[in-house]
C-alpha cells in the first residue's frame, strides 16, 4: 500500500513482489525470485495532468529496486528509487524513496500490515531535510475473480513521525488486479 504518486504498491506477499505504476503514469519492472527471496527493477513514468492549478508541470521519472521475502504467514517488501522530474528541480526536488512493508497473513485473505515510508530530499527547498511516515493498515486479498486474474483492497493511516514531513498525516487506499 502507497500512497498516490509513489513508486510501487506492495501486494499481499505469498512469498511475490508486486510492481505497479504510480498514479496518473505508466511503470515497467522485471522480476526475479530465488529460494532466498525474491526482488527485481522497474520504475514508472508520471506525466502531468490537469491545469496549472493541479499540476506539478513536469514528467517525472521513478527507476526502483525491489526486493522481499515470505516466512510462512509473515513477509516483508521492500523498494527504493528516486524521483527525476525533466524540469522543476527547486521546486519539486529530487528525492530519494524507500518503503518498507511488514506483513502477516491472518485467515485467508487478510493482511494486518506496517509500512515505513522514508523520503530523503537531495536538491530544491527541502534539500537536506527528510520525512518518515509510519502506515499501519489492512490489505484484503488476493480475492480470486477468474483464472490468475484477482482483486486487492486496502486502507491505511500515514503518521509523520519526523520534524519537517510534508504533511502530517493521511487516509490512503489502494487498490488492484493482479493477474
């Protein structure tokens, strides 16, 4: 679970990363597993939409490392990347993400979860400075629809946990078809 505009969401586990685009763009990844874990490279591409008002104005790109790894009913996933706008570097920075999930599988399909999601701001008018939101929350699924195609909700409270966040707190959700 991440909030819009973010980099990957991490899907209930079984041992799997799943990569998905951030909002409003289009993202790419290749995945790898092995016995040890499993993790894999992508990014996505976020283009701007909507008048000036809702805008940042600019494309930006988002190369991510991901990686994770399932322990009967508890998992990890973790990804890390950085944000390159093409333009708009005072204002919109550059920083560097990295996200990590812990989850446990209670029933079937239910995910009690704790996100940690870390930004570190390099260039423009937060440089230097970093934010740490903590995101306990609830992903239900991978509910089956038909064959590999399923369905993933979930809903989770951000807290800043640091001096200078960009905001303090927030309700986000997520959801998707993983196939």
């Amino acid at each position: 679970m991440v909030k819009g505009g973010e980099h990957a969401a991490l899907g209930p586990g079984l041992g799997r990363w799943i990569a998905a685009p951030a909002a409003m763009g289009a993202g790419a990844a290749c995945v790898f597993g092995a016995a040890c874990g499993s993790g894999g490279a992508g990014g996505s591409v976020t283009v701007p939409t909507g008048d000036d008002g809702n805008s940042n104005g600019h494309t930006i790109y988002t190369p991510t490392i991901a990686f994770g790894k399932g322990f009967g009913n508890l998992d990890f996933q973790s990804t890390v990347g950085v944000e390159i706008p093409n333009g708009g570097v005072d204002r919109l920075s550059m920083p560097l993400r990295w996200n990590t999930a812990f989850q446990y599988r209670v029933f079937r399909y239910f995910w009690p979860e704790l996100e940690f999601n870390y930004s570190w701001f390099t260039l423009g008018e937060r440089t230097g400075k970093n934010q740490l939101f903590l995101t306990p929350g609830l992903i239900i699924g991978r509910i089956p629809i038909h064959g590999r195609i399923g369905a993933t909700f979930g809903a989770g409270y951000q807290v800043a946990v640091t001096h200078f966040p960009a905001y303090n707190n927030a309700v986000i959700a997520t959801g998707r078809i993983p196939f």
